[in-house]
C-alpha cells in the first residue's frame, strides 16, 4: 500500500523530524509516499530518494509547479491539465 501523508502542518520540520518520518514509514510496510506538491520540499524528496521510496505528487496544476515536481521524478503526478504537463515532459 502507500502512505497518503501530507507536512502542510508541519512547515519548520527538523533533520531529526524527517528521519524519525521516515522510520515510522519503513515500520508501516509502505511501499511508496503519496503526498500533495506543496509538501515536495528538499528534504522529503531527498528522503524518498535515498530510500527509494517512490512518491505520488498530487494535484499538480500550475506550469511553475509542473516543471519544478517533474525535474524531481516523481512516480506519479496528478493533475487536472495532462495536455500541459505531457508538453512539459515532452520538452526534457
């Protein structure tokens, strides 16, 4: 299954914070995060990476947004515009 999480409330997370997350996630049994894009910070996405940890980015809908979630290679990314993110990944 996947873990759907979100940070939003959690905006000053430490290093600590972050390796204590994902602790709890490999505890879970999760095989990948789901998550929204605000939540796509350096230190969640570096995570996920370092573990292998595939992520789902939901709802991606802003071209800024889609570039910057799409240059992270996410497993998935939700949207409500794919013409405009399949024209952003066609460009790379």
């Amino acid at each position: 299954y996947w873990l759907n999480t979100g940070f939003g409330d959690k905006l000053f997370m430490t290093h600590a914070d972050y390796e204590r997350f994902f602790e709890h996630f490999a505890a879970l049994g999760a095989e990948g995060l789901n998550f929204h894009w605000s939540c796509a910070r350096k230190a969640v996405v570096d995570g996920c990476k370092k573990r292998n940890i595939p992520m789902s980015i939901w709802t991606v809908d802003k071209k800024p947004t889609m570039k910057r979630i799409a240059a992270v290679n996410p497993y998935n990314i939700t949207t409500h515009y794919p013409d405009k993110l399949m024209a952003i990944r066609d460009k790379k």
